[in-house]
C-alpha cells in the first residue's frame, strides 16, 4: 500500500507542493534534452549518408573541444581559434574518407562500424598525445556566450535560468534547422538524401560518394564542436564527455537513425524524462536512476517499435 | 667461419649486456607506479603519478637512492579500471616489485587478497576498503595517514563544531562506484548514533559532467551541509551545479580527492567558498619540494610542468612517495640488508614512524601530521585539515582534526571480521 502511494500519489502531492521545483525539473530536462539531440544528429547525419553507426562520434566532441581551448591557449584569439577548429574538423573529415572509408566502400556495415572504433582509439590516442589528459575550461566568456542566470518569480519560488542554458537551446535550435534546411533544400543535400537511399543509384546518376561522405563527417564534426562547447562549458572539457554520447544510442532509438526530427524529439524524451523521473520516482529505486532511465526506455522500444519513432520500418523481401 | 664468429660474437655480446641488465635491475628497489595519465580521471591521475615520481627521482639525484641504493618506479598505465590494473599488477610483480600503490579503490579490492599470497604489500593511501586499517585482519594491507571512515569523522566533527550536528541534514553526493560507496555503512551507524539524517545523491560514473538531476533532487531534499566522494571530472561539475542552484558553497565539503587544483581550476572564481578535506600540504614552500623542483624539474627529468609542482595532487603524490621511501628505509634497518623484499617492506610499513621531528629532518615540517604504524594500526591515526576555494587557490583555513578513533575503530574490527569471515583461508596476524 506504501508502495503505490509512494508510486502515484507522493510524486504528486510534491509537484503541488512545490511548483517551482517541477517547471525547473521540466526547464533542466528540456536543456540536457536538446545537448542529447545535438549529440544524436552527428550520429543521424552518418548513418543516413553511409549507413555507418559512428562509434567516434563522442570522442569527436571531445577532440573537436579540446582542438578550440587547445589553440587558444596558444593565444590565438577565440573565435580565430574557434574557426581554425572547424577547419581542423573539415581536414579531418577529408582524412576520414580518404584514409578510411574510401579503401572500405562497398563493405559489410559491421567493417565500416570496427573502422570508427578503430578511429575512435585513433583520436583519443592523438587527444591525449597533443593536449594531454588534464580537464581544462571551456572558454566561455571569451567566446561571448553569456554565463549570467535570471530568476523567475513562480507559483511562490524561483524558477533560475542560465543563460548559458538558454544560448545552448538557441545555438542548438539554429542548427538543427539550418541542417534541415540544408540536407532538404540544398543541392547538396538532396544529394545526400540520394546517397542515402541507394548508393549505386546515386552513383549512376553521378553523385559523387567521396565528396558527400566528405560533407557529412565535416557537418558531424562541427556539430561534435557546438556540443563540446556546451557540454564544456556546463562542466569542463575533459575525456569524460566522450561518455555523455553513449545516451545519444538510446535517443537514437527513441528516435530511428535516420530521422533528424526523430533525434530532436528523441533528445527532448529522454532528457525531460529522466529528470522528472529522478525527482519523483528515484527515491524508490534508491536514486541514479538517471544512469539507466534511457537505456531502459530504449528496450521498451525496442520491444514494441523497433525502427524508432521516426524511423523508416525496415522491411526485407526474401 | 666468419659468419659463425660474428653470430657468436653476437650471442656472446647479448648474453653480456643481458647479464648486465640483469645485474642492474637486481641492484635496483622496484616500485611500480599503477597509474592513469588517460582517460577520463588522468585530471587526477597525472599530477600523483608525478608527485610520486619526482620525489623518488630526487632521493635518487641528491641521496643516490635509499641507502645507498637507487630507486626504480616504472609506470603502468591502468586507465583507473581495475581489469586493467590487475594486468599492471600480474605483469610487474615478478620483476621484485616491494609495494602496489594503485590509486582506486576498485584496483584496491582486487589486490587485497592477492598481497598476502604473493607477500607484496599495498599501500592505498587514504583510499581502499577503510577495514584493511586493521591490521590484525589485513597483515599485507595499508591505508596511511588515515582512511575513508576516519575522514569522514573528522568532517563530520568539522560540521559539528560550526553549528552543530544534531538535527541536521546531510547530503551525501558520491561516484556510484566502489570508491563512493565505502563510507555508507559508516554514515548509516553514525547517524543515529550523532543524532543526524542523511539522504544520498549517487553520480554514475557515465553522468559524472551530467548531474543536473542530483542536483534538483538536493534542491527537493534541502540539506543542510552537502558531503561529497567525488573523483575525476565529477567534481567540478558537482561545485558548477552547486552554485547554479545557490547551494552555500561553504557548507559543501569535499573528501581529499576532491579538492584538488584540478577540481576547482575549471571552475574558478564560480567555486569560491567550497571546503575540502586534505591530509597533505598545499604549495611548494618546503625545502623537500624545493629539491624535488631543482634536481628533477628544473633539470628536466620530470613530466611536471615547473607551475604545478606543489599543488594539491601532486603533492598528494609526493606524499605517498615519502611514505614508500620511509618504509623501504625502515626495512633496509630492521634487516640490516639494502635490498628488501616484499615482505621486508611489509615489516618497513608497521614500523612506519613519520614523527615532526622526522617531518623536519625530511624538508617536510607543517606538511601533514604525525602518522604512525603498528602491527595492529594500519591506518596511522592521521587527521585531516579543512581547506577552503577561494575562487582562485585552495587556502587551509583549520588546524588539523583527528578522527573519531574511539567511535570508528570498533566499527572498522567489526568490519574486518565481517569481510574475513566468509574467507575460510584467509590468514591473519597475532600482534603483541
């Protein structure tokens, strides 16, 4: 009896109580909602291109991060160093598919997923090697992204938002609509989508594989650095971030791998859910729920519907 | 006939050199270095590695060695996971290793029962199972200066000594790993016991820079006082989010792996006001470090940037060096040999009698306090000190605090029992 009222009348008489609590859980979960999608859309945009799962995506950000606060430690100015970053993402996304993809085309899927393992090692090996293994700071300020908070006076409490919170659902915001302007209105894009559809059919009508697997693992690689800021700059840029990908498979999941909008409402799913999750039910599970609230809701999907919210159902014809 | 000599001269030049290299090694005092400049703790793994390094190193440039014999640590790369730091341990231990200092808890329990077997002891300082302090139960394990449950005491002390216990709220944030947990049974006997509640916050090792759940949840439950167990990038997104939520920093209190200049250099001026417990000392300014810094920094024989000698982990690290070369010298003593054993270095350890006047003579006065050994302490008594963020370095702000001895010893012998019990070949020791 304890136990149900613990269930489905104690998580509700507290978000009564405190009002102020539950629209804050809901503004958190929002904000990690949109990181989680931001890192899922790198994940969506090679496996739409290539059918590839990119096991380096994490360490990409991390690598992407730690390039940005790397060079301006030199003292090269912040946003020089911010676009040399995106130039050494564009370098190593050529050196991607030059070294590893192009000797791989027409490979079994499980070839192609063992080489961004392989790619994975790579450069968290050459990470450590250039900047060492140390955490350092994001730098913030110097790239102009606002760190104050504004209070909101709610239902008789505060409701606190930061202001890097708030440029972080914007920054993430413009992105993912100027990716789905871009893969949807652009030649470019188009291009991708046919590639994505049928790599000989594309290839027959002259799409050029090589230079589309170029774009796509560029456009990861930049999405990989606008999350390493804001991953960075809640906390600090470390090796550590490489494991926050790891929700991106569960949002995936939630999502389908092929959707950008399915990462969208995938990200918001899992980052809204495991908040409130946490605060009201977590008590009964002994707390850190957070740490296998996705996943478990991944399975959940699985089970019922595999090919993920948005996903295209896989349907093979024998 | 000539391309036998040369094979010959070949094989006769390699079996010299081998031999030579073999004379050498002999002639050496092997500690092995279980450390982690990768992943995601080397923030706290790399500046200990160095501070252990660099002060034997430095034995050996200004003293050639302990006794007259030179000091070799050789590094092996755990990446702090305990698969990985038992391989480290199996391929090190047949080259005379005489001590395991693993940094992890997790490490820790694994070679726990492997000491007393291959008589190599472990020396997990101020980490590990806090049981293994008693020496009657764990003959081959130490946690010098102090352990888990006795820091936690002094902290606890420190609370009640501003503002008092009693009543009182206590949020305990922790790694989700065997490390964090370790002073859960001590915070579950003491609470009633001191008339306080506590309610924990677990951080998953994969949610270490996402805690905003944990966070909201210490907003729900209002705590009073916030203790945390952190390690690794943990740490300065607990402090971030404690201040994004206007938790009073200087009611949040770190155990000594969690307030380190690593921690807090992230956070900066955001982490003012933050306390921390430490048991060794802050800055470069004794004549120990001083040597550390000319014979092997400045003369570029150490992996330490010159700026981060004298930091907290790094001193850290010198700390745990110092212990090892005190005990090695101990050893040397009692048996009247230069080279030891393991076991010998066992011995060397309860005989480990770091005094003030021993402190001095080391270029180490006011660095930490007296610790102390025996057969049956294996912990040493060692206090903690409070430290405090002032937005830009750490600053002691008490004098040292001792444990709660009388309250945590018995729980720790009635802990040890519990783990040997069900150990039916496991093997103690009588002490006088």
């Amino acid at each position: 009896m304890e136990l149900l009222h613990e269930i489905f009348v104690a998580p509700f008489i507290l978000i009564g109580e405190l009002p102020d609590l539950f629209v804050q859980t809901i503004w958190e979960g929002f904000v990690a909602g949109i990181l989680y999608a931001l890192i899922a859309l790198g994940f969506v945009l090679i496996f739409k291109a290539s059918g590839v799962f990119n096991f380096a995506q994490g360490i990409m950000v991390v690598f992407a991060a730690l390039t940005l606060v790397g060079l301006h430690s030199l003292g090269i100015p912040a946003w020089i160093a911010l676009f040399m970053t995106i130039g050494v993402m564009a370098l190593l996304a050529i050196g991607i598919e030059r070294v590893v993809l192009r000797p791989l085309v027409g490979q079994h899927d499980a070839i192609l997923l063992m080489a961004t393992i392989g790619l994975t090692l790579f450069l968290k090996g050459a990470g450590e090697f250039v900047f060492g293994g140390e955490p350092k700071p994001m730098i913030t300020t110097e790239l102009g992204l606002p760190t104050g908070v504004t209070d909101l006076e709610m239902f008789g409490g505060l409701v606190s938002l930061q202001h890097l919170d708030i440029a972080a659902v914007v920054i993430a915001t413009i992105m993912v609509a100027a990716l789905a302007i871009f893969f949807s209105k652009t030649r470019i894009g188009r291009a991708l989508r046919a590639v994505a559809d049928d790599h000989q059919a594309a290839l027959s009508v002259g799409i050029s594989l090589n230079q589309i697997w170029a774009i796509v693992w560029f456009a990861a690689g930049v999405v990989a650095l606008v999350t390493g800021i804001m991953w960075g700059a809640r906390s600090d840029v470390s090796f550590a971030l490489e494991i926050i990908a790891l929700k991106a498979l569960a949002v995936l999941i939630l999502g389908g791998f092929t959707s950008i909008p399915g990462a969208i409402v995938g990200g918001l799913i899992i980052g809204i859910g495991e908040k409130v999750f946490e605060v009201y039910w977590g008590g009964l599970f002994g707390g850190g729920v957070e740490a296998w609230f996705a996943y478990m809701l991944a399975l959940i999907f699985l089970l019922f519907r595999p090919q993920g919210l948005f996903g295209e159902k896989i349907i093979e014809r024998v | 006939m000539r391309l036998k000599s040369l094979v010959l001269g070949v094989a006769a030049t390699a079996i010299a050199v081998t031999g030579t290299l073999v004379t050498a090694h002999a002639e050496e005092l092997y500690v092995p270095s279980l450390s982690y400049r990768t992943g995601p703790f080397a923030g706290g793994g790399i500046p200990f590695a160095n501070g252990f390094a660099d002060y034997l190193n430095m034995l050996n440039e200004r003293d050639g060695g302990i006794g007259g014999v030179k000091i070799k640590v050789e590094e092996c790369e755990t990446g702090y996971n305990a698969q990985k730091g038992v391989e480290c341990y199996e391929a090190t231990k047949g080259k005379g290793a005489l001590v395991y200092n693993p940094l992890s808890t997790g490490i820790t329990l694994q070679l726990i029962p492997k000491a007393p077997v291959d008589q190599i002891p472990v020396l997990s300082m101020g980490y590990g199972l806090s049981a293994a302090g008693v020496g009657k139960s764990f003959p081959y394990t130490f946690t010098y200066p102090t352990g888990y449950w006795s820091q936690m005491s002094s902290i606890l002390k420190y609370i009640d000594a501003n503002g008092g216990l009693k009543g009182k709220k206590i949020g305990f944030i922790y790694l989700d790993a065997g490390y964090g947990r370790e002073p859960i049974p001590l915070l579950d006997k003491l609470a009633p016991k001191l008339g306080f509640e506590w309610v924990g916050f677990p951080v998953a090792g994969k949610d270490m820079q996402n805690q905003g759940s944990q966070w909201l949840n210490v907003r729900k439950e209002r705590p009073d006082w916030m203790i945390m167990w952190g390690w690794g990038a943990m740490n300065a997104t607990a402090v971030k989010e404690a201040a994004k939520i206007r938790f009073p920093l200087d009611r949040f209190i770190g155990n000594w792996w969690a307030g380190a200049h690593a921690d807090l250099d992230p956070v900066g001026a955001a982490g003012k006001g933050y306390l921390a417990a430490n048991f060794s000392g802050v800055g470069a300014d004794y004549p120990a470090l001083q040597d550390v810094k000319k014979l092997v920094v400045d003369a570029g024989k150490s992996q330490t940037a010159p700026d981060k000698v004298g930091d907290v982990l790094y001193n850290r690290g010198l700390f745990n060096a110092v212990i090892v070369a005190e005990a090695i010298k101990a050893a040397q003593e009692k048996t009247g040999k230069k080279m030891i054993t393991g076991a010998d270095m066992r011995d060397g350890l309860e005989l480990f009698d770091l005094s003030e006047v021993r402190l001095k003579e080391l270029g180490l006065g006011g660095f930490t306090g007296p610790v102390k050994g025996s057969c049956a302490d294996h912990e040493g008594g060692g206090s903690v000190f409070i430290q405090q963020w002032d937005g830009s370095d750490w600053k002691r702000t008490t004098d040292l605090i001792a444990p709660m001895t009388d309250v945590v010893r018995p729980l720790l012998e009635e802990a040890a029992a519990k783990y040997t019990s069900d150990k039916p070949g496991w093997k103690g020791q009588e002490c006088g």
